[in-house]
C-alpha cells in the first residue's frame, strides 16, 4: 500500500515541478498535470478498495512522532471515500478544462494541483493548525484559480473571497490558538475536553463559528455567490462539489468535540441555508449565481446532516451519502453542462436540445438535484424526513419540505425553459468531446449511485424492481421507432398485467386501479401507432407515467408508494411539457405535484411514528386519532385530483399537452388522486381535526368542486379545456361521495372512477381524434362534422349521456345512488348542489357536442376525414364497456361492494336480479333500457313510415328570413354561447383561486427579490455579514452565556 | 323477459287518454289566455287539427341523421316520463312502467327528451335553434335547483324516492298532502314547475316574436307533428308528477284529471299576468325566492 502521504508529496511535488517548468511546454505540462492527479486517485482509490474489503485504515505520523507532537494524518473509509473523489473529480476536471489548462500558463496548472492537494491536507489531517494552513491553501488556491475566468468581476470576486477567507481565518485562528492554551495540543481527538474547560467553550466557539461560516452559511455568503457567479464552470463545480464536503469533513470531524446542543444548532442553521438560498434562487435570471445558490442550499444541507450525526446514527451514512453523491454527480453535471452550452442566459439553453443525449443528462441531474426517484438525493431526503419525524422535529421538516419546493421551483422553471427555448437558427452546436464526455461520466455516477441506493433498500422485485427496469429500458431503445416502442410498451403492460395478476388476485381494490391504470394505459398508448418518425422523448416518459401509477397499487410500504408517486408526477410532467406551448402550465404542474409530493412526505413521517414504515392503505387506524395526517393526506390526494382551489393547475395541463397523451395524462393518471383517497378513507375512517370532521368539510369541499369544475367548463372554447374542467367537476363527485363514508357513498366513488375513467378516456381521445384531423383546438372553428365523422361523435354522444347521467346509460346509476346517499346521510344542501353542478354539466356537454359535430361545416373542413383507426379502435372498446354497464350495473357494482369494509355505516345496496333496492329506492337498469328501446323503436319507426319521402337538403338549406346566410362562420353559434348565463351568474367562476396562487407567487417572489440586495456585491459588507453571523451563532449556540 | 301485456294495454291505454286530455286542454287553454286577451281564440279543438295536418304533410325535408332523430328522442323522452310514472294510487294496472324506477328516474328522464331535441335541432344549423337551446338549457340549470331540494324533502319526509310510497304517505286527507305539510317545499316546487313549463313569465326559450319558436325553427311536418304530440304528453305527465309529489296523488281518474288541471291552470294564470323574463333575469330568478324556499322546506323535515 501507498503511504496515504504521498498523495500530498505528489502534489507538491508536481506544483514545484510545473512552476519552473516555463511557459514553452504546456501541452506536455498539461498531460504531467494529469499523470500526477491520476497518481494521487490512484493512491486515494487503492485504499478505498483496501479497506473497502475489510482491510485496516493507516494512522501516518510525519515527522516520525506520535502527536501531539507531529502532526498526523488518518485515512479510513471515510477519508479514503472523500479523498477518492477529490482526486477523481480532479482528474476529471483536467479532461474537461483541458483547453483552458492548454492555454494558461504554468503557474495555474501549479495552483490547481496545490488546490487539489490542499483539499486532500483537509480531509485527512487530524491536526488542528495544520487544518488551518490547509485551508489557508486551499483558498488563496481558489482566488489564485479564479483568474482563469480573467475577467474584471472574477478578479474583484477572488479579492471578496479573499477578504472573507481572512476574515474567517482569523476567527479560527484565535479558536486554534486558545484551544491550545486550554489543552496543551492541537490534535482534534485529545482536545475532547476543551468545551468543559472553564474559557474552552469560547475558543471552541470560535473554531465553530468559523468552520460554519466556511460553508457559506446563509445569509453571510455573498462573497461565495459572487465567487460562483464569475467562477469559470469547472472551477464553480470544484468549489461546490470538492471545497463544500471537504468542510463539510471537517465539521464532521471535529464533532466529538462540539457539545450536543451546538450539534444541533448548527444543523439548524444548516437547514435555514438550505430553505433560504433555494428559496432566493427562484429569482436568479443568471445560471450560474442559480447555481450558485443551489450549491450553497446543497452545502446547508449536508451541513445539517452532519450536524445530526449522532442523532441519525446508523442512518446517518446513507443520508450523508445520498446528498453528497448527488452534489457530485449532479451539481457538477450541471456546472458542465453550463461550461458546453458556455451561456449564463436562460434561453440560450435550448441549444442541447441539438444533442438528446446531452439534454437526457441536463433532465437526470436536475431531477436528481430535486430529489426525485429513482436517484439517491430521493431516498436520502425520505430516509432524513422519516428520522426527523421520529424525534417530532416538525419544524427542520417544514423548513427541509419547503426548501425542497423552492429547488424543484427553479430547477423545473429551467428544465421547461431548455426544453421550450427558441433556438437560433443554425446556431452551431459542436461541442468539444473532451467537455462531454467528463459530463457524460458524471451521468453514468449518478445512475450508478441510484443502482446501489436503490439495491440497498431491498425492494420487492415485482412491485418496484421490474417497473423501473421497464422504464430504463425504454430510455436505452428511444431511438427505435414510434411504432415498434408503441408495440413494446402495450406489449410490456399487457405482460406486467398477466404477471401481477395472480398476487392482485382476490384483492378487488387493487385490481380495479391496476385496471384502470394497465387498461388505461394500453388503450390510450393506441392513437401513438399514427405518429410517424422516432417520437423521441415519449415512450420513456409514458412508460414512467405508467409504471409509476402501477406502483400505488400494491406498495410494500410508504416509501415505495411515494416513489411511485413522484415518478408519476415527473414522466407526467415530461409528457405535458412535450406540448406545443406547453412550457408554463406544466411548470405549474411540477409545483403543485412537488407541493402535494412534500406535504404527502410529513405527513407519512407523522404516520412512521403511529405504525412504523407499514403501507398506509394496508392499516387501520382508530377513528379521531390522526386528524392532523389525515388532513394532510387528504390535501395531498385532493391536489391531484384538483379539487378547486388546488386545481389551478389542471386544465393548462390537460390542454397543453400532447392531443394523443392528454388522455392518458388526464383520464387515467387523475385516478392516483382518486386511490389516495379511497385508500386514506378505507384505512383512517372518520377523523377530527381541531373538534371538526373533516370529512364534513371534505364533503363541501367536493361539493363545490363539483359545481366550479362545471361552471368553469361551461364558458370554455377550447375542446381540452372544458373536458378537462369537466374532470374537475367530476372529482367533486369522487371527493363528495367519498365523505359521506357510507357503504354507499363508498361504492359511488368506486363506481364514479371507473365510470369516469372510460368516458373521460373516451371524450379525450375522441377529441384528439378530431384535433388531429382539424388542426384547431377552438370549438368555434369546427361544426357539422357529424357527416364526417360520424364515429367519432356516436363516442362523444355516448360519452356525453354518461356523463349528464341520463337514463338509460350507465351514468344514471351514480346519479341514483346519489339521491339516495344524501337522503340517507341527511347532507340535503351539498347533495342539492352536487345535483346542480350535475345539471350545469349538460350546457358544456351541450356546447361540445353541437360546436364540433352539429351546426354548419366549415369550408376548410370539407374534405377531413373520420379519426384515424387506431383512434376509433380504444373509443369503441370503451364504448362497449359503457353499453354493457348500462345494462347490467351490477356485473360491476356487485364485486365493488365486497371490497367495502362491513365497519362503514349505512345500509348497502341490495340486487335483486336487475333490480337494485334500498330503503329508499328503487330502480333497475335493463327494464329501463329495454322499455326506452321499444319506445325508440317504435317511434322511429313512426317516423320513418310518415318521412319516407323525406329529401335531404344543402346545408344553407333553412329557414332564413329575408336573407341568405353566406359562410358558415357567421351562421353556425357557438362562440360565447352562453353568453346570458354568463351575464346571469358569472360572478360564481370568478378566478379566486387563480388569483390566490398568482398572488401569492408574486409576493415571494417580490422577497426574494428584496432579500437579493442583502447581497450588495461590496467586499466589506461581506465581512461584516460575516461578523454579523458569528454573532448570531454565539447567541443562538449560547444564548451569551459563555463569557 | 316476459311480457306483461295486460301492463302494456293499459299502459297504452292510459297514453291513449293523456294524449287526448293533453291536446285538449291545449286547446282549451289557449282559448282562456284568448278569453283574457279579449279575444275570441281558437277552437277547442284546434290542436287536433294541427296535428291531423302535420302528420299529413306532403313535403318533407332532413339535415342529417341527428335532426332527424332529434323529434323521436323528445317523444320517447315524453312518453317514457309517462310510462315511468305511476297513475292511479293503489291500482296495480294503472301503475304503468314504475316498478323499473323511483323519481329520480323521471327527474333524469325529462333530459332524455331535451338532449335529443337540442341535438336535433343543432343539426339543422339555424342560428336560432342554437340560440333558443342555449337559452332552455341554460334556464333549466336552475329551474331544478328549487325542484331538486323540493324533491329531495318531500322523499326525507315520506322516506322514500318510490312516487307510489310519496303518494302512499299522503294519503287520508288534504292536510297530509305535501303542499300543507311542508308548504315551504310545495312553494318551491311550484315555482319551479312555472320554470318547467316555459310558460310565461320563462317563455323566452321559443320566443315566438324574437327568434321564431327557438329549437324547433327548422322542424315541420310529421316532425312537428311528433313535437306536438310530446308536448301533449309531456306537459300532463309533468302536471302529473307534481300531482303525485304535492297533492297527494289520485285514486281515479277522474280525480286525476281534475288535479291536473288545476295544477296546469297555475302557469296558465301566472303568464297571463306577469310579462316575459329576458333569460338573462330569468336564471338567476330561480336562485333567489324559490331557492330560499326549497331550503327552508328541507329545514322543515
């Protein structure tokens, strides 16, 4: 084994060799610099993979004596970890800045290995002035290296910096300096007593204050902004993911001296960082100072992980290693990629576009940033989330949760802008290899580091194992063509279905969702086999969207539900963003889906203290013991299913997106809302939250759901959009039936999904057929295409008496079941306008069904044809399941009432044959058809023995006084067309909501825009910030109780 | 399924008689509203007459598959009502088709009709059947708030959707009908029948003088014909819901004929006093007084 020591003689070794080296050489200087960083990973990776396989760490005494007389150096798993990526990411970071590493002279290539080296002093020394040195090194290393970007702003922020850095040194070197008065040694691990030494604490104080604000603690980081901002890419990365975690270490190592308490404090303080900077970066315009930012929250992150150390114990690693993996990996993906598209400017992002492989990179390290599965900053913040709520540290989780919205704020607001940015026409777009491939490294870690995380938690092989494997595979075939992916992916559904399906087997709950998410799945996949060319970029996301829903279905536990959640939400948001203009709604999707995500989060960490990690639909939970989860669940599950007020972000959604993938974003992925919520209502029952039922307010909320959706629909002209209101409306029902908690209300909800699921699925890709053949959104600018798409408008016909609930179709049956349940319940007034809402829903379905197919066709619409065969072939099988539900309801409702626990209150519904009972009604579905069938029959008959003779006409061919109607367009109403009632009763779909969140967004964002000019850019405001914050430590760690 | 063809004679019978009663109260109607107006009127039998010629028209036009269908949705919609309805109290035979469902099926019933006719008349592509189905559409979002809540208080208090255990419940004199045993209910109720009606004060749906008698602009002939015959029907299987549901049903015909005549005679004398809402007054109407009303009846159960 190489003596650990070496690492640092190599580096300073090769910086002496370099600097006499002269200015002629540097392309051979470039390559030395390179052999030698390649020797200090090799020495750093070589006692990894030693101890690594169980061998011991090494204690290198230099000088020859034990401290405290020499100092020492240790190199254990967790340095040998620490020092390995040092050097590695070193290494790599010479390949990617070969050509500026090429150009500069000398002296840099010495400070760069001397900066390498320093870090490794920092990581290894246990001695506490030579820590000092070091870091002393390290930073006038970084102001050194900050003149590769030899700039006027990079020189002033390296001067900041360095002001700042002496500031801090100062601090610690006082701490150092009474540390060693106190206990006689410099050594870290003999200066344990120093806090109980009467006057130690004040020199520890002063250590401690002066690590922490090393790592760029908000809000006296400015200097470290300033630096980030000018810092060329590379060096930005180093900084964040080298220079952070190596302080980051040293906290960690000196905390066997830090008292307990002071742990703690500073782990706050580290949250603060977190929540703050991310909260501040959603102003930032600058990638880079966004970057900035972001690796400052990341820092504050790993800084209040390691200040729980001893409060994590076992998990402490896994935690630690989640977050600074994806700091490596993804930060410094991000910081490269910023260095190939060589651009601070938002816009100019749009460019990797032009390469997929770059822009599949640029969305796994921002996912991976925000913590979304499967990577490992995921698991990590669910692993710290759940042993935070152990300790009932509800406040670190609201302050992390909130943090965390802020991140997946600016990172999604970015993600959209590279995927929508207008690019220049025939802005070149090569790239240097030797800039790519370091990035695509970084790709490949942090989809290793997933692997491993993901192999650790031991995951049900059925469940979750396969599902992801699916989704990866369908990101490695992208490049084959739509066809072949359609094929694969209904294929690989339909074969998941047959291998869940004897473990669902007897489980009706879980096999109605796994139905309605394979089924609606693979029928909503149909329509893509008419896309032409690859569709790049689809099926992996729909594969996503797929899989992940199927992982609600039967989760092991809380977490896999959660992933699967959050794997749903991100392909959705992918799928969406694929739209046209898609680039803001889906952006508020991600927020909304990320804020339901979080709130989901603490309220599962509430529920690991009640009944441990358990899946939370496989318990039971006595009745008003867990309001508090309860409430949050339900707001998360309500989220989803766009409840009004938190449907904000729903029609944008829907209609953006792709015409052949809203059905399946909307009719089929709503319905995870949906099983949230049956679940949450079938495991808590009744609960009370501050002396209410919430199921009471659950109720009214679904009832004015119900009426908004459908008032809101009722004024829309997009086709999208009002059938997507229309779900809105539809959830109010779900969400309404599901708290009245009775037998019934159960089954109405369970019959409701499964209902709206066809007709929604049906509505939505009868409309892509006819968008797809008319090339307009706008109801207006359609009509009359009945006689060209008859097919079409009989789904959209049958569709449409679904949904008003007429008899004799399967829609009738819920409106029954209503009368009857609200009856029963005694909810009179919310049942009374659940029936409104109900009516009010025939004015859209009215609107939508004559605009498009009745009324006058247009001229440039003479010649389209019916929907293309795949998309007639999903809505005719629909169609068939309606037809067979109206006619015998209970081949459908009788299995879903054996899933309805015998604890729910209420009387159930008897079957009688057809005939179903209650105390309270009656009604039975095929002598109702069969009595409207002969009547229709007969009277058509009627009517065609009278007609016979019957001509048909032209279409101007009406009763026109005085004048002849000349173009369709001004014949054919439908703009507007409920002007009166809009005039009448308007003011119930003025945009509350709407405003609440726009104004509410504005406000932070007003903040954080004030907050920002904390940050003057004046180097001695800097190190009064600095100042400032020491102070406020020494309050907040002592409350000025040590002197 | 075995058919019951006892049932379906006196079910077709008893169509038989409303149809009848219905044209002729048409017409008898329409000579009070004359009487009223100082003018003479038509003959009682006019709407006979009408019928006879509709049915016999010669010449015969089609916009397409859907407005031709559009007048068979509507009579099926006004029979079925019928059919679903049961009649005479106590009488199994007269009890038509009302075993397969409560009120809530004749509730949903009516749209059958009203769907059809509007997607009927779309198909026509006049501008003003576009506008008359906006306005009846939009008009009867809240006729039924009023009369949904009625409903709904009147089956909280009989304890059952089931017409025949509704009227069952009335039965043994005037003060348990429903219209003195929760007034509030039967006020709404009967507020909201004038919305049901289109009479007037909410005639403006077929608008005779602005936008030619709305939705049906383009139909004529035996299309028409169907239109007046659904209107026979329709019109008297309503009054005969209301009957059912506010003044305790009937035992005999002849009681409920007479009921039925006096409850239509209701929006008969209320459009002869009051002039025609614009639809943009008539809407929210409903929403206040009736509305009001409809709720204080469910506090009352």
């Amino acid at each position: 084994m190489v003596n650990p020591v070496h690492i640092v003689s190599i580096g300073l070794a090769a910086a002496f060799l370099m600097s006499l080296a002269g200015k002629r050489q540097q392309n051979i200087l470039a390559y030395f610099l390179m052999i030698a960083v390649g020797a200090m990973s090799f020495i750093s990776l070589q006692w990894l993979m030693e101890i690594y396989s169980g061998g011991a760490g090494r204690e290198v005494f230099t000088a020859g004596f034990k401290p405290p007389f020499a100092i020492n150096l240790r190199m254990t798993m967790d340095e040998a970890v620490l020092t390995s990526i040092i050097n590695i990411f070193g290494l790599f970071s010479i390949i990617y800045l070969f050509d500026t590493f090429k150009k500069a002279n000398n002296h840099l290539l010495s400070i760069f290995i001397i900066y390498l080296m320093g870090l490794n002093v920092m990581v290894m020394t246990r001695d506490l002035f030579n820590l000092f040195v070091f870091l002393e090194i390290v930073a006038i290393a970084t102001a050194g290296m900050m003149i590769m970007s030899s700039d006027k702003k990079g020189i002033s922020a390296g001067f900041k910096f360095l002001i700042a850095s002496s500031v801090i040194s100062g601090l610690l070197l006082l701490g150092t300096l009474f540390g060693y008065t106190y206990t006689g040694t410099l050594n870290i691990d003999m200066m344990q007593a120093l806090p109980l030494i009467k006057g130690g604490a004040v020199a520890l104080f002063l250590i401690v204050v002066a690590l922490v604000l090393e790592t760029k603690p908000f809000p006296a980081n400015g200097w470290a902004l300033d630096l980030y901002t000018s810092a060329n890419h590379g060096v930005g990365a180093m900084l964040s993911v080298l220079s952070a975690p190596a302080i980051m270490f040293v906290v960690y190592k000196m905390l066997p001296v830090i008292p307990q308490d002071w742990q703690l404090v500073i782990s706050f303080f580290g949250i603060i960082t977190f929540a703050a900077s991310n909260y501040l970066a959603i102003r930032q315009e600058n990638i880079r100072r966004m970057l900035g930012y972001s690796s400052v929250a990341q820092g504050g992150l790993l800084l209040a992980t390691v200040g729980l150390a001893d409060y994590l114990g076992g998990s402490f690693y896994f935690v630690a290693l989640g977050f600074l993996l994806t700091n490596l990996f993804a930060k410094a993906g991000l910081f490269w990629l910023g260095g190939i598209v060589n651009s601070d400017n938002m816009n100019k992002w749009g460019i990797l576009r032009k390469k997929p492989v770059l822009l599949l990179l640029f969305g796994i390290f921002a996912a991976a940033l925000a913590g979304l599965p499967p990577f490992p900053a995921f698991f990590a913040k669910w692993e710290l989330v759940m042993q935070l709520g152990a300790g009932e540290g509800w406040g670190w989780i609201a302050i992390m949760l909130i943090g965390s919205l802020f991140e997946i704020a600016f990172l999604f607001k970015w993600v959209g802008r590279v995927f929508k940015a207008e690019n220049e026409e025939n802005a070149p777009a090569n790239f240097a290899m030797h800039k790519q491939i370091p990035a695509l490294l970084l790709g490949a870690g942090i989809i290793a580091a997933s692997y491993f995380f993901i192999d650790y938690l031991n995951f049900n092989l059925t469940f979750v194992l396969i599902p992801l494997l699916a989704i990866a595979a369908f990101f490695v075939i992208d490049y084959a063509p739509a066809f072949i992916k359609n094929i694969l992916l209904i294929g690989a559904l339909s074969f998941y279905g047959y291998m869940i399906y004897p473990e669902l087997q007897g489980d009706i709950m879980k096999l109605v969702f796994a139905g309605i998410f394979l089924i609606g799945g693979v029928l909503t996949l149909f329509p893509g086999f008419s896309a032409k060319g690859a569709r790049k970029g689809f099926y992996p996301f729909a594969a996503m969207t797929i899989f992940g829903l199927l992982m609600l279905v039967n989760p092991a536990d809380n977490l896999t539900f959660f992933m699967g959640w959050e794997l749903m939400a991100l392909g959705s948001f992918i799928l969406i963003l694929r739209g046209k203009m898609a680039e803001k709604p889906a952006f508020r999707y991600m927020l909304f889906s990320a804020g339901g995500a979080y709130v989901m989060m603490a309220a599962f960490a509430m529920l690991n203290n009640i009944s441990g990690a358990e899946f939370f639909g496989n318990i039971n939970i006595p009745a008003n013991t867990a309001g508090i989860i309860f409430a949050l669940l339900a707001i998360a599950f309500m989220l989803k299913a766009a409840a009004i007020g938190l449907h904000i972000w729903l029609p944008g959604a829907y209609a953006e997106a792709e015409d052949d993938a809203t059905p399946l974003v909307s009719g089929v992925l709503i319905n995870s809302g949906v099983l949230g919520l049956v679940l949450l209502v079938t495991s808590f029952g009744p609960q009370t939250l501050f002396g209410y039922d919430i199921l009471h307010i659950m109720g009214w909320i679904g009832a004015i759901t119900a009426i908004g959706g459908n008032m809101l629909a009722i004024y829309e002209e997009d086709m999208k959009r009002l059938i997507a209101y229309s779900s809105v409306g539809a959830m109010g029902y779900i969400i309404f039936a599901l708290a009245i908690n009775t037998k019934l209300g159960l089954l109405i909800a369970l019959y409701y999904t499964i209902l709206h699921f066809i007709y929604k699925t049906m509505l939505f890709i009868s409309a892509a057929g006819v968008m797809h053949r008319t090339k307009t959104r706008n109801m207006y600018e359609m009509g009359g295409l009945i006689k060209s798409m008859p097919l079409s408008f009989i789904v959209v016909l049958i569709g449409i008496i679904t949904l008003a609930g007429m008899p004799p179709l399967a829609g009738f049956a819920g409106k029954w079941m209503f009368y009857n349940a609200i009856i029963l319940k005694e909810w009179y007034i919310q049942g009374a306008m659940i029936f409104f809402s109900g009516i009010v829903a025939f004015l859209y379905l009215y609107k939508l069904i004559s605009s498009v197919f009745l009324g006058q066709l247009k001229d440039n619409h003479r010649k389209v044809k019916e929907a293309p065969f795949y998309y007639i072939i999903p809505q005719l099988i629909l169609v068939m399941a309606i037809m067979v539900l109206s006619v015998q309801p209970q081949w459908l409702m009788q299995p879903l009432s054996t899933i309805i626990p015998a604890s729910f209150a209420g009387e159930a519904l008897q079957w009688d044959g057809n005939l179903a009972t209650l105390s309270t009604g009656y009604w039975n579905a095929f002598t109702i058809m069969s009595v409207v069938m002969a009547m229709f029959g007969i009277l058509f008959l009627w009517l065609v023995y009278h007609s016979r003779k019957a001509q048909k006409v032209k279409q101007f061919n009406i009763v026109f006084a005085a004048e002849k109607p000349f173009r369709p367009e001004t014949t054919h109403v439908s703009y507007n067309i409920f002007a009166a009632y809009k005039k009448a009763l308007g003011w119930m779909v003025t945009p509350l909501a709407t405003r609440f969140w726009e104004r509410l967004s504005d406000i932070f964002t007003a903040i954080a825009d004030k907050f920002r000019t904390w940050y003057t850019g004046n180097g001695q405001t800097y190190a009064l910030h600095l100042l400032i914050y020491a102070f406020i430590l020494y309050i907040a760690i002592s409350g000025g109780k040590l002197l | 399924m075995s058919i019951d063809w006892m049932k379906l004679l006196f079910a077709l019978l008893g169509l038989f008689i409303v149809l009848n009663y219905g044209l002729l109260q048409y017409g008898i109607i329409r000579r009070i509203t004359a009487r009223i107006g100082k003018r003479i009127g038509m003959p009682v039998y006019q709407p006979y007459i009408d019928l006879i010629k509709n049915y016999a028209m010669r010449s015969q036009i089609t916009h397409g598959v859907m407005y031709y269908l559009g007048p068979v949705f509507r009579l099926a919609g006004g029979v079925g009502v019928f059919m679903f309805m049961p009649l005479i109290f106590g009488s199994e035979l007269w009890s038509n088709y009302s075993f397969s469902g409560d009120v809530i099926l004749i509730l949903y019933f009516i749209f059958f009709g009203m769907l059809g006719m509007a997607l009927g008349a779309s198909e026509g592509g006049h501008p003003y059947s576009f506008i008359g189905i906006s306005r009846g559409l939009s008009q009867f979002t809240t006729v039924e708030v009023p009369f949904t809540l009625a409903v709904i208080a009147i089956a909280a208090q009989s304890g059952s959707f089931s017409i025949t255990e509704i009227v069952a419940a009335q039965q043994g004199g005037i003060e348990n009908w429903n219209i003195i045993a929760n007034p509030f209910a039967g006020a709404a109720g009967l507020l909201a029948f004038l919305g049901m009606m289109m009479a007037a004060p909410f005639n403006v749906v077929q608008a005779p003088t602005e936008i030619p008698i709305g939705p049906p602009t383009e139909y004529h002939g035996t299309y028409l014909g169907m239109l007046q015959t659904n209107r026979a029907v329709l019109y008297i299987a309503e009054a005969i819901l209301m009957v059912n549901l506010f003044f305790g049903g009937a035992t005999n015909w002849v009681e409920l004929l007479l009921k039925v005549f006096m409850v239509s005679m209701w929006p008969v004398f209320v459009g002869l006093v009051f002039p025609r809402f614009r639809i943009d007054q008539s809407i929210p109407w409903f929403l206040k007084i009736p509305l009001i009303l409809g709720i204080i009846g469910i506090f009352m159960i």
